[in-house]
C-alpha cells in the first residue's frame, strides 16, 4: 500500500456544508485516513477556522475560512473517466454560461453531487470534464428526482455573492408540479415549520413539526385535470424537500415522489400512462449577476417525459 501527502488546502463554507462538526466534516472529506489522525491535527492546532484553533466539536458556520495541512493518506490511482450517453445528456443541458457562471438544466434521477452511495453527481462530472475550471461549487441544490434550474458558479467571488442572495431572499425561484387532487382555489400559501429527522438506518426525512425551521411556500394554480392539479410554486425559504413536504400537509402530494407520495394514487395512475419520475421541475431562477450586477432570468424547459405526460391528461 502506498501512500501520499495531499497539499494545503482552504475551503470556504457554504449552505450545504454548515451545522456539521468539523470532526464529521473532516472524516467525511477523508475517509481514507483514521479517526485518530484526525482529531490529532484538531487537537494539536493544525486545522484552523478563521485562522483561530477550535474544537472537534466546533460547528461549521457561513463563510467560514477552514485551513487543511498537508494530510498523508492511501494513494488510489484514479480510474479513467468515461463519459457515457447518460452524462451527455447533462453535459449538452447549459442553459447559460459566462466566465463567472454556469446554468443547466438538471435531468430528473441524478444527484447533485455523490455521496451516501452514490459516486458522480452533477457537480463530479463537470469537474472531471472541464479540468481547466479549477473553482467549480454548487450555488444551490436540487432534489435528485427533481428537474430543472440548477446554478454552478466559477469562482469564490460568485459563489460568495449568490450565497449572500440567497440568506437575503434575493434569488427567487419557481417550481411547476402536478399533484394528485383538485387543488382549492383559496390555498395560496402554506407556512408550516420543516423539522429534520433521521429513520434507524440514517435516513434523513423531513416533517411538519412546531420545532422545526419557519418555511414558506406560495401556490398558484396552472391548470386543473380531471384528477390532478398543475402548480406554479414559489419557495419564500428554502428547506429541504419543502415543496414536497408542504404539498403533502396540504392534502395534495406530487405524483411520483416516492418518499413523501401516496402510492395507493400513484398506482391508479401508472396502470395509464409509463413514467416513474417526480413531476416536480424548477422553471426558473431570477438573481443579481454576482459580477456586472445585471438582473439574470433563466428559464428551463420541461424535458420530454414530463411534457407528453402533461399531454396525455384530461
């Protein structure tokens, strides 16, 4: 077995990387190197945040500054990178880009990024195909069912700045979704507290709870069927699985969402018609440019099994 030493590194944190502790952060970063080592460079002061020593227990927080010393660990040597018709898909969906952003739209069924079993996401496979992007982050998430909207940015500087958009409310964002049931005219908006828990095998799952984070939704209805509802949705706050979860406390869950979904409807439904994707899809974005600070609306297109589904109701 051989090893190597990688090389200093700085991460800057964002959303998706606060409320860990940083000793979780860092073994989840590192797996190829023991528990032990990395609580000794905590202990001994070699990891710093914001230039200052901290505890294993210290609590990531927004825009934190972390400094990683040079950590010696197993030396795997990378398997060649193929790009298959699936990843070309992805590649060939950018629906804007400029030196400072890139915009896709994401297909229904991929992750945002790999992790908990799953390898390459979206922001893997840009990496690995544009090598010469060396600063490449996720400016937001998606669901990996859900479609639609997705904004990386190039730099520190963007990312920074769009981060700041989103803790000011700034960035806005529309959802269209097909839910089972005719949608009341009068419900416009849901505001019920998202409480993050975990099932016994680690699974996380969001649910309406008083003690939960404040969260809020605006409704508005496209078109009725004869049994399901065509949705534009605007998210005022941004938690985890929201829409699905608000819609599902409103009496009215998305067809095809296997985690928050009645599947008793979902099954009436499927016997018709073959698709087996959430009908949930983020239609557009509208932010500040992070640079020339020109007003940015982008707007993306339903893909082909949502569209003929649409089509073939009544």
């Amino acid at each position: 077995m051989t090893y190597k030493m990688t090389s200093v590194s700085i991460i800057y944190i964002n959303e998706d990387m606060i409320n860990q502790r940083i000793d979780n952060f860092l073994q989840k970063k590192f797996k190829n190197v023991p528990k032990s080592m990395i609580y000794r460079i905590i202990r001994i002061g070699k990891i710093r945040i914001n230039k200052k020593r901290i505890k294993p227990q210290y609590k990531l927080k927004i825009g934190d500054r972390i400094r990683i010393p040079p950590i010696k660990v197993i030396d795997k040597k990378e398997k060649k990178f193929f790009i298959s018709e699936h990843q070309k898909i992805i590649l060939h969906n950018v629906l804007y880009e400029d030196k400072d952003l890139l915009i896709i739209n994401k297909p229904s069924g991929i992750a945002v990024h790999g992790g908990s079993g799953i390898k390459l996401g979206i922001i893997e496979y840009f990496r690995k195909c544009r090598p010469l992007e060396k600063t490449l982050e996720l400016v937001h998430r998606l669901d990996r069912d859900t479609s639609g909207v997705l904004v990386l940015a190039k730099n520190r500087t963007s990312l920074i700045s769009l981060h700041k958009q989103i803790r000011e409310k700034k960035i806005q964002k529309k959802y269209i979704a097909l839910v089972h049931g005719s949608w009341p005219i009068h419900l416009k908006k849901i505001s019920e507290p998202i409480l993050k828990t975990y099932s016994k095998n680690k699974q996380k799952k969001m649910l309406i709870h008083q003690d939960g984070k404040a969260s809020e939704t605006y409704f508005e209805i496209k078109k009725k069927y004869s049994c399901t509802t065509l949705m534009s949705i605007k998210p005022k706050t941004g938690r985890t699985h929201q829409i699905r979860i608000h819609t599902l406390y409103a009496g009215y869950p998305i067809l095809f969402d296997k985690i928050y979904g009645k599947n008793s409807l979902d099954k009436n439904i499927k016997n018709k018609i073959k698709i087996n994707r959430l009908l949930l899809h983020a239609s557009s974005i509208n932010f500040t440019h992070p640079k020339n600070g020109k007003k940015i609306y982008i707007t993306a297109p339903l893909d082909i099994d949502f569209k003929n589904y649409l089509i073939n109701l009544i």
